[in-house]
C-alpha cells in the first residue's frame, strides 16, 4: 500500500498551489491524484493583479509562465440595469489592475512546477473511496484506466475537486448551495477585422452575457443562468443560444467577424456553494470545493490558490506541531463568503428591468 503525508484530490489551481506550498514550506511529502489527463478545456480567465502576489508565495513569478499567459484589461464594460453603458476597471475591484489569462498554460504550469519540486502526480486517476480510520489517517481506494484499483493511506485528506466537491460529498460534509448557476459559453478566434474589446457584461432577460478577449486572439462568450432555465429553452443547443444572443442588444456584436473554434458549447456549473467541513478532523475543502463563489466576482482563482495556501499551512500545523488550528480558516471563509453575498445580492438588485423573469425575481430575494 502507498502512503503520503498529504493527498490531495484534484490537480487544478487548488490543488496544485497547495501542494506547493507543502513543499516549499513545510516537510510533508505530497500526491496528488487528478482524474483528467490535464487537457480538458478550462474556463474562467479573468484576475486581478493580486494573483502575482500569491504566485509569488508559491515561489513563482510571471516571467515562469509562458508568454502570453496573461493579457491585461484594463476596462469592463456592463449593460447592467439598464441600456446605458458603465465603464469600470473590474466589477469588485475599481482600482487594480485586471488581466485575461491562459488558463490552459497557467494550471499546466502549477502543476508542472509542483512536479518539479517534488509532487507525486497520478493523472488519469481517480478517487472512488475514502475510509477514516480510527487513528484519523485516511484510506483512499482509487482506479486508473490501465493501473487498475489500488490505495493511498494519508496522515490529510484536501479535497480539492472543484465545484462538484466530490469528496465533500462522499464523506457527508454539510452544504449550502444558494443558487444553480450555469454558464454555456464557446471560444472563437478573433478575425482579422474583429477589433479587441473591453471585457463586456450584459444583462438579459434569461440571465447574463459575458465577452472578453483572451491571449493569442482568442475569445469566450458564455451565458449565465440558472440549470431548469437551460433545459426549458435547450440553451445547452447551439442554436438556442444563438438566437438568445441575437435577442442581446449590444454583446451579439462582439462576435462579428470572430470563428467558433467548435460546434458545440461547453457548459460548466457556476453555482454559488459553501462547504463547511469542521466536523471532520484531518481534512479540508479548498478553492471552488470549498466556497464557489459566482464567476461576476472572478474571485474563484484567488480564492483558490490564497485557500490552498493557508491550507497548507494548518496542515502542517498538524501533522509537523500536532496541532489543529484548521477551523480558524474555516471560520474566516464562513465570514468571507458572507459578506460575498451581500454585495452579491446588491449587484444583481441592480437589475430591475424584468420582473417577471424567473432568473431575476430569485436573485430579487437574496439578502
Ligand atoms: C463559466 C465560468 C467562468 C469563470 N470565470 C472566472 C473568472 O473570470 N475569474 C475567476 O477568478 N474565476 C472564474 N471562474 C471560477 C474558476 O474557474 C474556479 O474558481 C477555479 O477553476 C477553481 O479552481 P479549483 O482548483 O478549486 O477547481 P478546478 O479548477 O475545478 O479543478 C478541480 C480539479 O479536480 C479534478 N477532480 C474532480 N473530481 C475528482 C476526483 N474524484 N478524483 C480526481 N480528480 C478530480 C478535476 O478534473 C479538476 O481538474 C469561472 C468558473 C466558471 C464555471
């Protein structure tokens, strides 16, 4: 049977930057079991400035990452609440600078790095399985296509699986999902008339748009609503979507000139998500497993990586100091992802010009 001081489940930005922030400041050896072959499509780019403060902790620095990795946006523009146009640096952040990144190049670097530095890394591997035992290590079962099943004993248990929290789930963690967020969105290259544009939000009857330009003259467009409105209209059909983006008043023109680079949507779940895993011992839920916030905040990558970090540090708390501090974390993520919601609520407040729409009147409700 193998064993690791910490397993961590799912190689994204989470789990990646915890796993180097292990390794780089504590003793514990790490793995990692991650179920894709790391190159799946990932969505969600956009960041604000902060992010070169954590990979920085993560003894990173831009000038790692490949070039073009980030494209700075400097302005957002929103059709929100009305037709008018606003113009802000970011929709949180009105002072910092924001940027676009790769987000292909940047995972793939963590990983790469968290490799490097000494990582145990299993792709295409998945976790199926978790049993506590009495002296509070865990035992894992897990399967890969051609390995077959084997085991994992742990000292710690991360989950950090993304939006689903698989191994919250699992291991019975309670929940609270606020809402059923999705966004279905394509990629498009740019085309050599398209002009690049300023990140672009618009409000619609059925949820929100979302347009922004990405590194190497790529760009997305997605739709945000809720998962009963997609089925309703067959928003996840390429056709449904486009004649929804017809019926938007400014953002359908973004696309003009551009070339879908496939023929079907992707659809991601967005839901807003907390997970409160303080009755466990010697686990934790880090990034979008264990707070998924909306992606109109773009906070979800910050949280991410700056999560894992101080993850990792009560971590070794424990397993280096034998002692357990991990419900301080848990309790300022309690106290963060409710302020979140305040200003969540009051964003989407704004909105007023459809009373009768089902997306709009649940967000009227939110306090
Ligand atoms: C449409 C959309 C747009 C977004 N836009 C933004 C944005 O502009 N800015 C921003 O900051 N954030 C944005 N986000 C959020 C951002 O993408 C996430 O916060 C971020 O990816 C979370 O990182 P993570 O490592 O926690 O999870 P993920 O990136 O989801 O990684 C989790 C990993 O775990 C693996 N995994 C899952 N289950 C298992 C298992 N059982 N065994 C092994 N591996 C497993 C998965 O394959 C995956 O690789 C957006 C999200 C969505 C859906």
């Amino acid at each position: 049977m193998q064993q690791t001081d910490v397993l961590i489940v799912g190689g994204g930005p989470s789990g990646a930057s915890a796993a180097l922030s292990l390794l780089n400041y504590s003793t514990c050896d790490v793995t990692i079991v991650e179920q894709s072959d790391f190159s799946q499509t990932r969505v969600g780019e956009h960041v604000s400035s902060s992010i070169f403060d954590l990979i920085h902790y993560l003894q990173l620095n831009k000038s790692d990452f490949e070039k073009d990795s980030f494209i700075p946006s400097f302005a957002s523009k929103t059709y929100w609440g009305s037709d008018e146009v606003s113009t802000t640096n970011a929709i949180f952040t009105t002072d910092e600078a924001t940027f676009q990144m790769d987000r292909e190049k940047f995972d793939f670097k963590l990983i790469e790095v968290a490799a490097k530095r000494g990582a145990t890394i299993y792709p295409r591997t998945k976790c199926v399985a978790y049993t506590q035992l009495e002296d509070k290590t865990w035992q894992v079962s897990l399967t890969h296509p051609s390995e077959g099943k084997f085991i994992i004993k742990a000292n710690y248990l991360v989950d950090a699986t993304g939006r689903e929290s698989n191994v919250c789930r699992k291991v019975n963690v309670p929940s609270k999902k606020i809402d059923s967020l999705m966004g279905i969105g394509l990629f498009l290259e740019l085309g050599n008339n398209s002009k690049k544009f300023e990140q672009t939000l618009e409000s619609v009857e059925l949820g929100w748009w979302y347009a922004a330009c990405l590194p190497n003259n790529k760009m997305v467009m997605t739709l945000f609503t809720d998962a009963d409105i997609i089925s309703e209209h067959k928003l996840h059909q390429l056709e449904s979507w486009n004649q929804i983006l017809q019926k938007s008043k400014h953002i359908k023109h973004l696309i003009h000139d551009a070339r879908a680079l496939s023929d079907k949507l992707w659809v991601r779940n967005a839901q807003t998500q907390l997970c409160d895993p303080r009755s466990i011992e010697r686990f934790v839920a880090i990034g979008d497993a264990a707070v998924s916030f909306d992606p109109i905040s773009s906070m979800g990558i910050g949280f991410s990586i700056s999560s894992a970090c101080f993850a990792a540090k009560h971590i070794a708390n424990e397993l280096e100091e034998n002692r357990s501090t991990i419900d301080v974390l848990q309790e300022d993520i309690i106290q963060n992802f409710n302020h979140y919601l305040k200003i969540r609520a009051e964003y989407y407040q704004m909105e007023k010009r459809w009373p009768s729409s089902k997306f709009w009147q649940r967000r009227a409700s939110f306090n």
